[in-house]
C-alpha cells in the first residue's frame, strides 16, 4: 500500500508518460528546451515536500520545499502548477481524500502558507501574467520580496489564489473544492486499459471543456479556444480511440508552434492522484 | 543536491525511458504484459529499500525491503536485478563511490544478508535458471525456505552470488567491483546529448559486448549470441546517431519474438546511478 506522497509522485510520472497529450512533454514528445527526463528528475526531488503536507506540515513550507526539490533540474519549471494541487491534496488524503476535505486544508491555509507560496517563486521561473493594478504589489514573481506587503494585507495562500482564479484554471481548483480534479479522476477510473492511455484520454476531455489558462495567458484567448476547439471536435470523435494518428498530428502541431497547454496537465496530474488515492486506478 | 537514494531512483527511472533499449520496455515501447507505468510504480515503491541502504541498514534487509516495495504494481518483476546492484552501490556512495567502496561493502555482507536476499524471492517471480546440483537446496526459488539451509552452510550473500556469477551478469558484477556498471557510467558521461539518448547508446555498446545473461537462460545461448551479434554490428557502425531506424527495426524484433536483455538493462540502471553520484552526468 503506498503513501499519499508516493501516491503522488507516481501521479507526477504517469502524468508525463501519458501519450498523445497534444502540446505538451510526454512519453513520446520532449519541448525544444523541455525534456522528459526533466519531469522524471523534477518528481523524484518534490518528493520531500509531498512527505512533508502527508505529515500535516503547513500547506505553505510544503509547497516550497516541493517546488525548490522540483527546479533541482535543467529543464527550468516542470511541475510547479502540479504541486499547488498535488500539496493541499496529499495533505488532505487520511483518512478520507474527499472535496470537502481538501476544501477545509485550503480553508485553513494562513498569511504564512501565503508567504511559502512567494518564496516558492524564488526557486524558479514560472510563467504568469501581470497582475491586476492593486495587486502590483503582491506580483508573485517578486517571490520573497513581496512577502512584507502580502503580511501587511494579511492574505492568506486561499485569499491570494482566488484573486488569480480568473485567468489561472490551477488557482480556481483551489476556489471550487477542486472539481475538476475530482472529475478528472472519475474519468480515469472509468476509462480502461493501461494508464497511461487513460492520461491522454482524460487530457483531450478536460481540454475540450475548457480553454488551457497557460495558453491564453501565453498565447492570448484566440489561441486558447482555437486549441479547445480542436481538442473537443477530436475528444467528440472519440479520436484517441478512433483515429489516433488525428491526435498525434495535433500533438506534433501544438509542440511545432509551442502551444503549450500546462494547466491541463496539471489537472490530470491531480486527477491521477484522487484516482490512485481512492483507489479508483491502480498499476 | 539528491541523495544516493534519489539518485538511484532517478537511475531507475531514466533507464525505462532511454530509448529504444532493444527487447526492453522503453520510452516507446511496452512488453505483453510488462509495461512502462509498471516501471515508474517499481522506482517509487523501491524507495524505502534504497533509503535504508543509504543509512547503512544490511544490505539483505535493504534489498528485501526494495523488492518488495518494487514488486507492489500488477507487472511482476520490473527491477530486481537493477536492485541488486543498486542496494549495494547506494551504500557505498558516501564518502565516495569507487569499486574499492562496492567491494568493500559486498565482501562485509553476512548469511543474514543472504536470508534477505532469499525472503525477496518471496515477494515476486524472478526467471532464473535450474541451480547447480549441489545448490538444489539453495535454489533462490525456494525463497525464504531455503534459508535453514543456507544458515547451515554458512554462506554469506557475496557468497551465494560468487556461485551464480558464471551464467549471471547481475551477480558477475559482485564478483568483478562492479565493472561493467563504472564502465557504463564512464561511457554515459563520454557522450552528450539527453540522458536518454545517452543511456540507449549504452545498451547497445553493453549488448554489443557480452551475450545478455537473462536471455541465454529463458531463451538458450544461440540466441543470445545472436542477439549480441546483431548488436554489435549495429554498435559498430554506430547505428543509434547513424541509421535509427535499423535500431528501432532490432528493438521491434526483439519485443516481437519475446527476447528481453533484461540483465542489460539492469547493468545500464547501475551505469546511471554511478554516473549522476559522480556527477558525470546530471539531469
């Protein structure tokens, strides 16, 4: 019987192995500067901070220390939108991983949690667009630098991510009990055969739903709906099933032009975790 | 800075995804019933063993503990060979890894090291072949059965591999300071590239040189010797950088006909580790 933190950090390796995963690295595909091997090295060095939220540590040094094992690789960010999911989740797992368990943990987080996740920043580069005008002052790429103005503001982690939630599909799990995630691993369990095929599957029909929030921040929202437009006329076509070599060619095409849909991928990775935790998948 | 144990389990790691690994599973490819997310579950659970290791526990306690966390996934014995290098090598990493440290720690395992090497056989179906007829009561299949046995011959597990060296590569490394694991190390840290380029390379050099020990035994030595054969002469004309494609055709081939250089692999995972403990490589 695994951990919850061993339980997560295989959902880390299963999310990068499942194939066809259209923009992103995956068993079959590396990004220009971006290797699969990046995300193997990133899920073997988040494990100390995984073990920390299984011990009940704050939400906060647990998702740091994570992210500064994660960036201990060439690759730059790998798993950074993953962790802030994967964290209040594990820690959320015992004795029962349910949404409303994992709402209480991010209830819960404090002013300090908020202060772990700005110096999580300084361990890596993560993508994020501008902040809103009074929010200049709590930017997160300002990392610990900020961490005097979010303390004067008394922002706990939950009060900052749902002022990212619009925009950032990773920080509205955190505002909805972590629906999508849930949904996500319902959609595992249900599916069949091997995993990993299952990840690619429940990519393409998360992406269908949903324009990615990377791309559009990335990329602008045309971008972002043009690629859910692709993915949910493939995913209603059943095409992973039907017509793989589709998926494939749309895979090849995101990589090509550098159409990179990271928040997607951060939901399967969740999604694999609920799965394994409750049970749902096993390998 | 990972530890030997996270460095051992990142070997694990990248030594599935190097690819293509001729008969193995690969970053591409997936045996029958011995898939690729059966690796990844295998390097996860394997931790525990190999933290013990790392702190000095009995080399048979730690391998025991490793196989039976490995042996927790539905593919059956995905790691134990690379195991049975990887637990002694972790425990010569600190100060330094050399083969004087490895030989050291092997020459210091005990009859108690042996039982738990004997108690890993209990955990998972391991192919190997008929004993000697003086060792029938020490046929590794009869796992912790044997151990009275054992206890009264007064062998220590450096002894019991000794008399499987002849016919088994993995044990052969015991007897030899691990040699062909440093060599391989110093050939992944020689070539550039991505790990898993370098790693594929590797292989096909270690084929290339001596018949794969496991599928002499499955498969007898004729095979064997042509599987090397073909090996070599892609090995020689550098076939990996050169002509991929006849690389990939042999690697189809061989998971065609069920031929799995299984010890190969192990011997690579081993190369990995010694390479990112000495820094040759890093991810």
């Amino acid at each position: 019987m695994k951990t919850p933190a061993q339980h997560a950090q295989l959902a880390l390796l299963l999310e990068v192995a499942g194939t066809p995963k259209p923009g992103n690295v995956d068993r079959r595909r590396d990004l220009e500067d971006l290797w699969f091997e990046h995300f193997l090295a990133g899920a073997v060095a988040a494990m100390e901070g995984l073990e920390l939220a299984e011990r009940g540590a704050p939400i906060g040094d647990a998702f740091e220390r994570a992210v500064e094992g994660m960036a201990e690789q060439g690759g730059g960010n790998t798993q950074f939108g993953s962790l802030l999911l994967l964290v209040p989740l594990v820690s959320a797992a015992r004795p029962d991983l349910t949404p409303t368990a994992v709402e209480r943990v991010v209830t819960e987080t404090t002013v300090d949690d908020a202060a772990g996740f700005y110096r999580a920043f300084d361990h890596v580069d993560v993508f994020v667009d501008d902040p809103p005008d009074d929010m200049e002052a709590l930017d997160v790429r300002r990392g610990s630098d900020a961490v005097p103005d979010l303390e004067e503001r008394g922002l706990s982690l939950l009060d900052v991510l749902e002022r990212s939630a619009p925009g950032d599909d990773v920080a509205r799990e955190w505002t909805t009990g972590f629906e999508r995630s849930f949904t996500a691993a319902d959609r595992l369990a249900a599916a069949s055969g091997p995993i990993v095929d299952r990840t690619a599957a429940v990519f393409l029909s998360l992406l269908a739903e949903r324009p990615d929030t990377l791309v559009a921040n990335r990329r602008g929202e045309d971008v972002a709906r043009e690629v859910t437009e692709r993915a949910r006329d493939l995913h209603a076509r059943e095409a992973n099933e039907t017509e793989p070599d589709a998926v494939e060619a749309f895979a090849d095409d995101l990589v090509a032009r550098g159409i990179n849909p990271g928040t997607t991928a951060d939901l399967v990775a969740a999604g694999l975790f609920v799965a394994l935790e409750s049970g749902g998948i096993e390998v």
